[in-house]
C-alpha cells in the first residue's frame, strides 16, 4: 500500500507560501496631473489650500490649432503649475464668439478655473472697460471670487502715460501691492518683466514674467507663458488675486490682433 505524502503542501496551500515579487518602484512624471490632498483650513476659501505652500506658479496657454489656421478668436485655456511642472488649476474663459471677435482683446469675459477634480475654486469677472490712457476714469478692473460669488479682491489699473501699473486690492477694496510694468512691453528674445512692489512701491516683493516662448510660438500663436513670483508667507486671497492679475496683463498687453 503506498502512502500518501501529507507533509507536501496541496496546490492552493503553496500558493500561500510564495514569496511576493518586488516592484519596482514608481517613479511620477514631472508632467502627470497631480494635486496632494490639502486638509480645509480655518480662513481659507476651499481649493485654495495648496497656494499656501508654494511661492512660485507657472502659467502656460494653451495654443488654440483653430485659431492658428483660421485666425478667429477661441476662448483662452490655461494650466497652472508649480515650479517642478505639475498640474494643479485649469482656467477656461467663458464667452461668446460675437464678444470675442468684436472686442478683442478689451473684450469682458468670465474665467473658471478648476482643480483637477473640476471643481471652480476661483471665478473672475473682467467687465468692459476702456484700455487707453485718454480715458482715465474708465480703465481696466477685474474681480477675482474664491469661491464663487464671494469677492476676495479686485485688481485697478492705474493711469501712466506710458506704463502698465494696476493696484491689487482685498475684498474691502483696500490696496495692499501694487504691480508696475515697464514702458516697452514688446521685446524679442526676452523676458518681459511687470514687479510686484509695495504700496509705496519702494521695496519690490515679488513679479509677475510673460516668459519668451520661442521664435515659432511668438509669431505664429498667441498662447503665452507666465511665471508669478511671490513671498511663500504671502496672504493666500492676495496670491490667488495676483494669478487673476496676471490674466488681466495678458490680455492687455501680449493678446495681440
């Protein structure tokens, strides 16, 4: 009689003893979309954790092929990014093709910009205004909403007679930095640089950079690039007005006809 092995393990059993394989470890794209979670803080708007930890966003447009091949103007798009390239708000403009090619670049217009989960963190309400300097009692305003509905600032554009200067303002319309541009905003193979400064505008506390993006993108698009600078310790509300100041300094002076 022969007898059965009741030390060997049965199949399903062995299976339990199996060393697991390692994995190699997961290395993220500095690309891919990622947006760490952020517990609600006490004070501020919901969406806006992640501002509070970076002093430094990257703006990049999106380049719009219908626009490039038939010159009718498209909504703007934008992705924002920290300073290692990842993804962390969407801005859409919201208008309508009548108002688009009519107006320009004067154009007004809502924006939305979303975190990666879609959700509108801040909303921001550019009204028609003039854009010359002739006209000083009718320039350039912008409110920026976070969330939406609820003003958390507005961005004034200053008169000059030959500079870009805008105050940035709280919800009680108090200015608290003011940002100043220089006399030529038009330059080949260079940054453009517009500083953010004090309200005195003596000591220079951050700025906001229209990158340059290339010979190609230059001349034949209009999508731009955007670097903002800030203090890391800056107030988070003023941090989100100052990203809405940087669309308004956009269509202003680099969403060229």
């Amino acid at each position: 009689m022969m007898k059965s092995d009741r030390s060997r393990p049965s199949g399903s059993a062995a299976l339990q003893y199996q060393q697991p394989q390692p994995q190699p470890p997961v290395i993220p794209d500095a690309h891919t979309v990622i947006m760490p979670y952020v517990a609600p803080i006490m004070g501020v708007p919901p969406g806006l954790e992640y501002l509070m930890q970076i002093d430094q966003i990257l703006i990049h447009q999106q380049v719009e092929l219908v626009e490039v091949l038939t010159g009718c103007e498209t909504n703007n798009r934008y992705e924002i990014r920290n300073s290692m390239g990842q993804i962390f708000f969407f801005a859409k403009e919201a208008n309508d093709c009548c108002t688009r090619n009519c107006f320009g670049s004067l154009r007004p217009f809502e924006m939305q910009i979303m975190d990666n989960t879609g959700r509108e963190v801040i909303h921001i309400h550019r009204p028609l205004r003039c854009g010359a300097c002739c006209f000083p009692c009718c320039l350039q305003q912008m409110e920026v909403q976070s969330p939406p509905g609820v003003p958390i600032g507005y961005i004034v554009q200053n008169w000059h007679i030959c500079k870009g200067m805008f105050s940035i303002q709280n919800a009680a319309r108090e200015t608290v930095l003011k940002v100043v541009g220089p006399c030529c905003t038009c330059r080949c193979c260079a940054d453009v640089n517009f500083k953010v400064t004090s309200i005195d505008e003596l000591q220079m506390v951050g700025r906001i950079c229209k990158q340059w993006s290339g010979l190609a993108k230059e001349l034949f698009t209009k999508a731009t690039n955007f670097g903002i600078q800030f203090p890391l310790d800056l107030d988070v509300k003023t941090k989100a007005v100052l990203l809405g100041a940087c669309f308004l300094i956009d269509f202003m002076f680099f969403e060229y006809e």
